[in-house]
C-alpha cells in the first residue's frame, strides 16, 4: 500500500476514465485497510480509489506500478477480489497513506461485486500501456519511466516466481491444515471403531437384550462408518434395509438384460451395467454382492452363483442346474465331443438368444458354457480330453 | 397357575440389570443408543469436513494415499459402502467405484489379446485415455485400491508383481509362483524360451513345458515356433508400446488378402 500517493481525483488532459466501481475496500497485502468503504477507478493511467463517505480522501497509483495481477474467487463470507503485485515504489513518488509497507502487493476487494468487467478493463488498459503514449503532467519523468521499462520484464519474471512459491505455500498451507483437520476426524472415527467392537462383542456373549430392530439399526451404523460387521450369528436373511431396498430394485432392473443375455451375467458385468445406469451414488461392489446374497430370501427368481474357478454370476432361476447339465450333455452326445469353443456356435446356432454383445466378448461366454461342461463331468455325465490344443469333452462312457 | 413367577422373573430381571449396571458394565442396547447419537456428530464433523477439504480428495491423489491409510490404520473401510458416510459427503465412493468400472471395461476390451493379463502401466495409460482429458487425475494407486474393491465380485482379479512393477490378472486362470516366475522372467524381453527357464531358474525341461503349456491354454502367451533357434513364449500382457500398436480397421482390411 506505500505505492499510493494522495491525488485529487482529478483527470488529467489525456487521461480518460475507463471503469469505476463501487464497495471496494483496499488491502495492504493480506491485511486488510482502513481504506475500506470506496470507490475504485480505473483510468489509462492510473487506479485511483476514493472514499465514498469523505471525497477529500482519494488516492492513486500510476498503472505503471503493475507487474501482474490476478484474481482470487469469493469463498464463504469472502468477496472476489483481485490481487496486484507491483514494483517497488519509485524514488520520487509523492507521499500517501501508508509511508512503508511489508507487502509487495496490494487486493482490491469487490463487495458489492463488479470483479469480472473490473479485471478485464485492467487487464486490457495494462496490455495496452496508453500511458506510455500519452504523456500525462503529474506523472513520472520520461526518463524513468523508460528505465522502469527495462527493468520490467526482469522484475515481471521475479514476480512471476514468487507467486509460484507463494500458491505453493498457499497449496502447503491448505494440505496441512485439511491433513490436521482430518486426524483430528480419524480420532473420532477411531472412537466408534472401539465402541461397535464392544457392542458387538456383548452381542456375541449375550449379555443385554438386543432386539431384532437394534440389531439392524447396529448394523446400518457399521454400514455408515465402514466398520466391518463383526457380528457373524445372524444369516444374510435380514442383511440391512439398504440392502434389502437395493435387492429389490436390482430384482426389477436385470430381469430383461438377462433374458437377453442368455439368462445368466457376471457379477463384474452386472456391476458395470447397474453403475453405469445410476451416474452417481454408484454402488460398491460389497454393496451389489450383498444384495445379491439376499436373492434367494426375497423370493426373487434371480440367484447369485458362485462357480468352483471363482467367476460369480446372477442367474435367472429358470437356469437350474439339472437343466444346464442336461444340456451340455445332449450337445456333447450329438456332436460326438465338444469343446467349450464349439459349445459356443452351437448354442448360437440352435438360436438361443445371444446378443451379438456376448459374441464379440465370446471369452466370457465361454467361461460361463465351459462351467457347464465342467459341471456335466463334475455329475460324471461326461469326460475330458485335456492336451495343449484344448480341453475337449466326451460323453462318458466308463 | 404359575402364580408370582411372572412378577418375580421381572424383579429378578430387574436386579441382575441393577447389579450388572453397578458394576460399571454398560449394557448392549445402552451403547447402541450411545452410538446412534455419536453418529449423529460424526456425521456432521464430517460434513465440516468436507466442506472445507472435499476438493482435496478429489484433486490430490497424494492427499488420498493419506486418507486411506489413516482409514485402514483406525479399521474404517471408506469404500465399503456408497451408503457410508465417507462415501456420501467425501465423493471416494464414486471416485472410485467409477474407476472399477473403467477397469473393468478395459480388461474386457482387451482379454481376446492377452488372455486377462495387463501390465497396471499399461491399464493406467487406457483408463487415463478413456477418461478424457477434462477427468480428475488418477494415480496407479489409486488403481490398486479400486481394483481390490473389485475383487469381492470373484472374477479373478488379481495382481502380480513383476519387475518392480504389477501385472493385474482379470479372469480366475490360476496361477501358482511357478507361473508368477516365469512371468517375471519374461518380463525383460516379452517373451522366454525353455532353454532361459533351464538356465535362469535352474528348473528341469518338464517343469517348464509345464508351466508354459498351461500359458498357452490359458491365453496368456502365444506361441512363437518360427522363430530362428527354439520355440519362443511370447506374453502379449508385456508387449511394450514401442513394439506392438493397436491396428485402424483401414489398416486391417489392408493386410489380410
């Protein structure tokens, strides 16, 4: 703030007023003035503010001062402003408000808005430097002004720097205090942590009364937290209400996707399908695979399958496993042996309905047909041909 | 008639609770009210929280390595649940449940060439690409965490550690150490041959036809036998970008005949 000089207000021949704006209080670097409740004008040459109860209070600084500026957003209770950083005050600058400051810088805070137009008039009034053209009575001597000039580019790139280690800082500042504020958080968290042990652990032992209803309400509480249920004596019957609701709303959204697909999906693929349907507030997987579990209890003619290799599936119920095996039986008798490959083209060939999706994914296809093959010997239906070509099924005719 | 057993059971209750109470011993569904009023304020130091720092986690894969780790150090999992609170008020949930998705839509996308097996540089490079360049900054970290979440759904995701780095497995092929370390072998130059498994892991000509027969069934790796000198594995999960690029169909219908 030691840039500004006391002005009149008056503009020179020359001079001309580009933008004024009300509600801007002056900041002397980060602390706030007690130049607080004014006007601030632009002009070609100058910015010039001025108090909006006392008029004989007004400043200027020429706009020669400037290196850069930028803006700062509003926050919570907090105006735009926008931030200039200048050169160090010129030998025979006229005195002002403040004889010495601390800060290289200055804001100008917009309270009563007017930020956006304001910067880009500067913005505009700086890169076209009318200034330097027009010489104006009050204002510095050509000679130094040239001189300044030299010195700009220099002292711009200094300056330049110095921002970058200032938001860098600034960065720090933030991290740390958003990592202290989150310890202070994870102490609390952990305090729940300690208490839903002990809860669960009296659950265990019996002691108390725990009702039906608690029960759940405790285990919608380790749902919000994300504290693994301890508690392993209830079945997935009841699970949480959250999950329940989900089962339902899955039951009625994959019932046609399955038919399509040929009444079976992978969990993963299921996954994708219902995330990508939400947008937002997607789903976990724990969140689908435990809603998944509670098929069976709903009465929901879905089923979660989980096969020996590990591959999860929601299957229609009309897939029983009799029917599966049946057949990858009657296909295998048919053709002599078969392989998953060629389970395949049979399947599409006999006009079950694929999509063309699962054809162009065939490998996942295969892995759901090469399960039911293995199950058919796995019943002792059938037996295999293992070698480096492939593993190829024969009925079984031991 | 069972006369006075009703109203003596209760006072006996009543005792014991008074007894048990005295003691210091809190009871069950007392902690359980305890804990419906502590969530309440957790909820809301959350809230705070987010409000302030929510940008932090979102912006700053550095800021969600700590998060994470503080959460697993405490027991809290802030990707059990979208309905958790971290979730719900912190954003981590979709964040990363999304980035599942992707994951598994790249792995997809390319199991006809590899047979399931990626390099994390590779899949970090096609997610990246699939999300455009306006998506927030995802870290291979940030990958891991995403893809053990996936691992629940049982299809086979795995990772595994090869030359200071992971190949991340995508269907149930199952792989034991011997198939790790021939994996890791290969890593250098793509491809091994039995004569470098003999030598570099001392191991006997059938343990490593062996281990790459089971490769080849499983699609893992192709099997180069027009090669000058002896057959060579190659593993399509290791082909580097500099020798391998994807083809325009253009220039696919120019090459077959």
């Amino acid at each position: 703030m030691d840039r500004f000089s006391w002005a009149n207000g008056l503009l020179e021949i020359n001079e001309t007023l580009v933008i004024q704006q009300r509600g801007v209080r002056l900041y002397d670097g980060d602390d706030k003035s007690k130049l607080d409740v004014g006007v601030a004008l632009l002009s070609t040459h100058r910015l010039i503010w001025r108090d909006i109860k006392n008029h004989e209070c007004c400043l200027s600084m020429p706009l020669s001062q400037i290196i850069f500026f930028e803006e700062q957003a509003a926050g919570i209770g907090k105006s735009a402003k926008i931030v200039i950083h200048l050169h160090p005050p010129s030998a025979n600058k006229e005195p002002g408000p403040y004889q010495h400051s601390k800060y290289s810088y200055i804001k100008l805070s917009f309270k009563e808005h007017g930020q956006i137009e304001f910067y880009r008039r500067l913005t505009e009034e700086i890169t076209q430097r009318r200034w330097e053209n027009t010489s104006v009575s009050q204002s510095i001597s050509p000679g130094v002004s040239s001189q300044v000039g030299r010195f700009t580019r220099a002292v711009g790139i200094v300056g330049i720097e110095r921002k970058i280690e200032e938001k860098r800082k600034e960065t720090d500042k933030n991290i740390t205090e958003a990592f202290e504020d989150l310890s202070k958080l994870m102490v609390k968290a952990k305090e729940m942590v300690e208490l839903s042990k002990s809860i669960a652990n009296k659950i265990k032992d019996k002691q108390g009364d725990i009702t039906e209803d608690e029960t759940i309400r405790f285990k919608s509480y380790l749902l919000s937290m994300g504290i693994a249920n301890p508690v392993t004596r209830e079945t997935h019957g009841s699970g949480t209400h959250y999950h329940m609701q989900l089962a339902k709303q899955l039951g009625d959204m994959l019932q046609a996707p399955l038919e399509e697909q040929g009444g079976m999906m992978a969990l993963t693929e299921v996954y994708c399908l219902v995330n990508r349907a939400r947008g937002m507030e997607l789903l976990s997987p724990e969140d689908l695979l435990n809603a998944c579990k509670i098929f069976e209890s709903l009465k929901f003619p879905l089923r979660l399958r989980v096969f020996d290799s590990g591959v999860m599936v929601v299957q229609l119920q009309s897939h029983s496993e009799e029917e599966m095996i049946a057949s990858a039986l009657d296909n295998v008798t048919e053709k002599g042996s078969l392989t998953a490959e060629e389970f395949v083209f049979t399947e599409i060939d006999s006009g079950n309905s694929f999509s063309l999706h699962l054809i162009h994914t065939c490998r996942d296809l295969l892995s759901f047909l090469l399960c039911r093959l293995l199950l058919a010997e796995k019943m002792g239906h059938l037996c295999r041909d293992d070698s480096v070509e492939g593993l190829r099924f024969y009925p079984n005719l031991f | 008639m069972r006369r006075g057993v009703g109203a003596g059971a209760i006072a006996k209750k009543k005792l014991a609770e008074a007894k048990y109470k005295e003691r210091g011993n809190v009871l069950a569904e007392d902690q359980i009210a305890q804990m419906s009023k502590q969530l309440e304020t957790f909820k809301s130091n959350l809230e705070e929280f987010a409000s302030k720092h929510k940008q932090e986690i979102r912006k700053n894969p550095q800021f969600r390595v700590q998060f994470q780790e503080m959460c697993a150090t405490i027991g809290v999992d802030p990707l059990a649940s979208g309905k958790g609170f971290w979730s719900e008020m912190l954003g981590v949930g979709d964040f990363y449940y999304e980035l599942g998705v992707q994951i598994i839509e790249v792995c997809l996308a390319l199991k006809h060439r590899n047979g399931g097996l990626i390099t994390l540089d590779e899949l970090h490079h096609r997610v990246l690409k699939g999300r455009g360049k306006y998506a927030q900054d995802v870290s291979q970290d940030d990958l891991v965490r995403a893809i053990k979440k996936l691992k629940v759904m049982g299809n086979g995701f795995g990772m595994i550690p090869v030359g200071g780095s992971y190949l991340v497995q995508s269907v149930p092929a199952e792989l034991n150490m011997d198939h790790t370390v021939v994996l890791q072998l290969a890593e250098k130059k793509g491809y091994v041959t039995v004569s470098e498994i003999k030598e570099n892991l001392k191991w006997e000509k059938e343990r490593a036809c062996h281990v790459l027969d089971h490769l080849l069934k499983e699609g893992l790796a192709w099997l180069d036998s027009q090669s000058a000198g002896e057959a060579q594995y190659w593993l399509p999960a290791l082909f580097s970008e500099l020798s391998s690029r994807d083809i325009t169909p253009e220039e696919a219908s120019q090459m077959t005949p």
